[in-house]
C-alpha cells in the first residue's frame, strides 16, 4: 500500500461501498441469517430500496463495479470525486461558518491532531496530486461528460450538413451525411446512428428520391427502436404519418407494415408519446394534425377548434416561437373554409409581420404565396406577381422553395392567360406545369394545376378530355381518401359542366350531394357554388322563382368569400332567374319592366366582377345578355351598342389567342 494513503482513507471509502447494500430490501434467508448473528432487522420506518427499481439496480451494480476495481483505480476514484467536490467547495464553507479547512475530509482532519498543519498540508499536496488548487487528474472524466463531449461532436458535424443542406448544396449535404454516418459507426458504436439516417430521409425527400426517404425512415425506426430512442422514434413515426398523407402511394409501393394502424390511432399514439417524452414540438404538431384532419374528413368544427386552442396554449407556454407558423396556417385554412377570407388573410399577414422572423423560410413562403392566391381571385395580379417578387433572393437559392415558387408564379400567369382567352400561351404554361406535377411535388399545387388543366379543356369546348380529368381525379381521391374539399371542388366542376355541354339537367343529383357534403363539413364556399349549380338547374327546370329566392339568400354571404369569379358566376345565374321570371310577365307591363331592369342591374355587377378578374368570356357573356335585353325593351340603340361591346372583346380575344 502505498505510504500517501491511510489506512482511514481507504476503510472510509470500501465501508461507503460496503454499507451501500443496507438500502437494498434484505432476502428472507439473508434477515433469517442476521438474527443468528445477532443483527436487528431495519426499521419499519425505515425507506428501502427494492432490488428490481432503477435506484436499487443503480446502487447494486455500483457497488458491483467498485469491487471489481483495483487499487489503483479506486485511488483514481476517490481523487476524481475530491476535484469534482472542490467546485461548490467555497459556498459550502459560507453556509457552514466555522468549519475547520479541512472539514468533509476524514484522513486530513485526523491528521491534523496528529501531525500538526504544517504536516497535513504537506500529506495534502503528495496525496491529492494538485487536486485542490486546480490541476488536470487522469481519470476525472464521468461518462456523462463523455456522452456530452460526444453529441458535442455530433452536434458540430450535423450543423455543417444543415448549413449545406439549407444553402441549398446538395453535393456537400450528402458528403457530410457520410461522414456523418462513419462517425456515427466508429468503434461500432450505433448510439446517434439513428439520427444520421432520420437525417438522410429527410434529405432524400427534400430532393425528390421518395422511395429511397421511405426506405430510410423505415430504417430509423427499427434503429430508435432498438437503441430505445423514444425521442427519434417518435420523430420518425409523425414523419412517416404525414409523408403518407403528402403521398400515399409511395408508402404503399414501398410494400411496408402501417406502422401507426388506423390513421387516428396513429396520431394518437403520437400525440401521447410526445407528452409522455416532453416534446412540445411534436405534441404540438400532432395536435395541428389531428385538427387538419377534422378538417380533411369533414368532421365537428368544434372539435377543430378544440386542437388548435390546446396546440396554441402549448405553444405558448413553452415559447416555441418556430411553431407559429402552422399553427397561423390552421387559422387561415379555418377561417377560409368557413367563408371569412377577411381573416384568414389575416392570419397571413400577422404571421408576415410578427413571427416570420422566427420560423423556417419555407412557412414565409407558403404564406406569401396564400396572399397572393387571394389577391388573385381579387383580380390583383400584378399585386399578387409583387409579393412574390418580394421574396429573399438568398432563400430562394433552396431548389425545393425555388421550384415551388417558380411553379406558383406559372399557376398565377396560368390564370391570367386562361382568362384572357390567351389559350396557346396557357398552354405552354400547362405543359411545363404538368411536367413537374410528379409525386414529388407540392399535393395542393398538383391540384390546382389540375383545376386549371380541366378549365383550359373546356375553353377549348373539349369536354370530353375534361370530365375524364375530373373523373380521374375524383378516383384517385377516393383510393387516397383525400380531402372532402377537393370532392367537393370535383363534384361542382361536374355538375358545371353538364351545364356547358347543354344539359344541365344531368348534373342535379351531383350538385345536390356537393351541397349536402359541403353543408356537413362547413365548406361554406364550395356551398355556395354548389347552391348556384341548384339553382342554375332550377331555373332550366323552369323553376324561376325558387331559384331567385335561393340566390338572393346566398349572394350576400358569398360576397365575404371575395372571389369575384364566385360572385360573377352566382350573379349571372341571377340574370337568368329573373329573366325567366320577366317572361312570364305580360309584354309591355310593369312588372316586366322591372324584372328586366333588375337583370340590368345584375348584369353591371357580374360584368364588374369578371373584369376585376379580367376574364374575357364572362364579359362577354354579360354584354350579350345585356344586347339580348336592351332588344326587348325596345331600345334598338342601346341593343346595338351593347352587341357592337361584345363583339370588341370577342376581337380582344382573338387577338389574345394571335
């Protein structure tokens, strides 16, 4: 034994050891073998430790370990947990005034009575090495620092793959992505190797390679499994949730288990897990999910509500300021549905103004590009062109944000085209549009795109092509149970044109199961397209004056969805009520006269709203019907001013066409 440590010293430390078993609950045979002996049982009061609980696991493989040590690392030991204790050394002498220098230290303080200071200080300095005042010791590192040091690293090299990877450097990103993964797998040690592989699936999918993504989450999964990561698991199980909804036939070919089950179990599962965990981001984006699922499905606005309320005061109390973005974007998509554009705009303006600069460019830009599809059913193109525009220049350099606003501002110029009549610049738009409109595209987007295809389809008074769009789009909705929304977008545009080949008599029980879904979800704009269908249908029927009361009674609550191509439509149906309705009147009375000057006034409206969206057709529709009316008043002059207007634009739109 060497000279520098005492006898005390080492008794003190093995006897800690030792009488670190008295914690534990005592066998029956071992109780039974200490009464022979003469040893009490513990106290009833006295609080034991069960051999199978985590502290009691911890305190037997301790003293386990310490046994198996040799002197030299127990000398190690106790030196490392004197320099560890020297940190809070100074604050525990403040509140304990008086204590000699050195109080907590058995062999020092003995030492003292014996030896004399001057002797202590000298067996202080030979045996703790330079401890105290503050020197390296080998040995001193516990393996939380080691763990520590470790996703230290970690962290650094994921850093660089996440600057690389926004920057938008995809060569650099997967380069270090392996590096990544070779450290991960030094020494074999697989302990952040989850995360390198969360990491490649996300890359993946951010550059359009869907199936390999699949693959890799799938990987993670077993991975957080297997190291019993419930944070990456977690992660990896919400990922997957909602790259299926984005494109559920890719999980499908990928020919994998439903590791979540039925859609709202998963989320469930999820959202307990999260809570569980303590991860407010993930319990919040479950809620957000469960909430846009409602809305997906239809279901209790109330319950919505309820999920965005609890996901909001989450966010709240834990300042997760990068959260507000889909928490604003669930505002704006509620208040849209319901008919409130007023507000859902909004919400994308307070997001603009307030919390952009805590979130990812990508929320700024979704945003942005909401604005301007609404500025856009405004008729403010060149508006909506500006605000996207606008946007940051160094983040734009991101090919993901870069393809989907470049696709965003081909749809707005799309709009414009088709509404021009300007059909071969439409297109060519149409064909670079649906080139890009693979799986890995933006799903909404996709769907707009397809809108747009099927209303140039029928400009093109090709019908046929356009209800085997509809019919195909309406099939792939039903095999991905998709949003009751865009069924509801499907079965009106049906219904409508039933109605543009000449009966519209065919599309009543389309418009009707529109309605009636719109009316349960509360799509309150897809109703009131639906009503007008109804009420179009109605008025062919010869049912002029239902279909008039039902107009007047939508077109005020229409008006606060500020889509003028909706208004346009809604007042020409009008039109056509009250014409029906002056026919019935005898020629020449008043009663007809003021049906007809009512269809005058509704006919200013609609024109107004189709030239806010500078749409050609309608005007010129509205300017026949105008002529058509003028003729029979009597008033010749007028009639011919009105039919010369609408010949005008029917060369406006030749020459569009040129």
């Amino acid at each position: 034994m060497p000279r520098f440590l005492t006898p005390s010293k080492v008794d003190a430390l093995h006897a800690f050891f030792e009488e670190s078993s008295n914690l534990l609950t005592k066998a029956r045979d071992e109780i039974k073998k200490d009464g022979e002996i003469g040893i009490p049982p513990p106290s009833p009061d006295m609080i034991l430790l069960s051999r199978t609980s985590p502290f009691g696991s911890f305190v037997r493989r301790a003293k386990i370990e310490f046994d198996r040590l040799q002197f030299s690392d127990s000398v190690s030991l106790w030196t490392s947990f004197v320099r560890w204790r020297q940190d809070t050394a100074g604050s525990w002498a403040k509140r304990n005034s008086g204590l000699r220098r050195w109080a907590g230290d058995k062999a020092l303080s003995e030492g003292e009575v014996q030896w004399g200071v001057e002797a202590t200080e000298m067996f202080e300095t030979i045996n703790y090495h330079g401890v105290l005042e503050g020197e390296n010791v080998e040995g001193s590192l516990s393996t939380d620092d080691v763990e520590k040091l470790l996703e230290f690293q970690v962290d650094q090299m994921q850093s660089i793959f996440l600057d690389a990877w926004r920057a938008g450097d995809y060569p650099n990103s997967f380069d270090y992505l392996h590096r990544y993964f070779d450290y991960t797998m030094q020494n074999r040690d697989r302990l952040f190797y989850q995360y390198a592989l969360m990491n490649l699936a996300v890359l993946q999918a951010d550059f359009g390679c869907l199936d390999e993504a699949v693959a890799a989450m799938l990987e993670t999964v077993t991975t957080a499994r297997e190291n019993k990561d419930l944070a990456c698991l977690n992660f990896a199980l919400n990922w997957l949730y909602h790259f299926n909804k984005a494109h559920p036939n890719i999980i499908s070919a990928a020919d994998s288990p439903n590791m979540l089950g039925a859609e709202r179990e998963g989320l469930a599962f999820i959202r307990l897990r999260a809570k569980e965990s303590g991860m407010w981001t993930l319990w919040s984006s479950s809620l957000l999910s469960e909430a846009k699922m409602g809305l997906s499905n239809g279901e209790s606005i109330t319950t919505v509500f309820e999920n965005i309320l609890k996901s909001s005061q989450l966010i709240t109390d834990r300042n997760m300021k990068g959260m507000m973005g889909g928490q604003m974007a669930m505002y704006s998509s509620l208040w849209s549905r319901l008919g409130v554009v007023s507000l859902s705009r909004q919400y994308c303006n307070v997001f603009l103004s307030a919390h952009a600069r805590y979130s990812l460019f990508d929320d700024t830009l979704k945003f942005t590009c909401r604005i301007a599809h609404l500025l856009a059913d405004r008729g403010h193109y060149d508006e909506a062109m500006g605000r996207l525009e606008s946007l940051d220049e160094n983040s734009l350099r991101s090919w993901k944000a870069n393809q989907y606003w470049l696709r965003y501002q081909a749809i707005l110029r799309l709009k414009r085209d088709l509404h021009h009549n300007n059909l071969d610049g439409a297109d060519q738009l149409l064909v670079q549009l649906l080139q890009g409109g693979d799986p890995d595209g933006d799903p909404e987007l996709s769907f707009e795109i397809d809108l747009l295809h099927i209303d140039y389809l029928t400009r093109r008074a090709d019908f046929t092509s356009a209800l085997a769009n509809i019919e195909r789009l309406a099939l792939a909705i039903k095999e991905t149970g998709d949003d009751v929304n865009l069924r509801v977008k499907l079965l009106t545009l049906k219904a409508l044109l039933q109605d543009k080949v000449g009966r519209p008599q065919r599309g009543f029980s389309i418009a009707v199961r529109a309605a009636s879904i719109a009316w349960h979800a509360r799509l309150i704009p897809g109703l009131w397209v639906a009503i007008g269908v109804i009420a179009n249908i109605l008025t062919s029927l010869g049912e002029f004056q239902a279909a008039s009361q039902i107009l007047v009674s939508v077109i005020p609550r229409a008006l606060e969805c500020e889509n003028c191509a909706l208004t346009a439509q809604l007042y020409s149906f009008l039109v056509d009520a009250y014409m029906g309705i002056a026919g019935f009147a005898d020629s020449g009375s008043l009663k007809r006269t003021q049906n007809l000057t009512k269809c005058l006034e509704f006919i200013d409206i609609a024109f107004s709203e189709y030239s806010a969206i500078e749409d050609i057709n309608g005007q010129c529709q509205m300017m026949a019907k105008k002529a058509t009316i003028m003729k029979v008043l009597g008033d010749n002059v007028q009639a011919n001013d009105y039919a010369s207007a609408y010949l005008d634009l029917k060369k406006e739109a030749a020459l569009a066409m040129a």
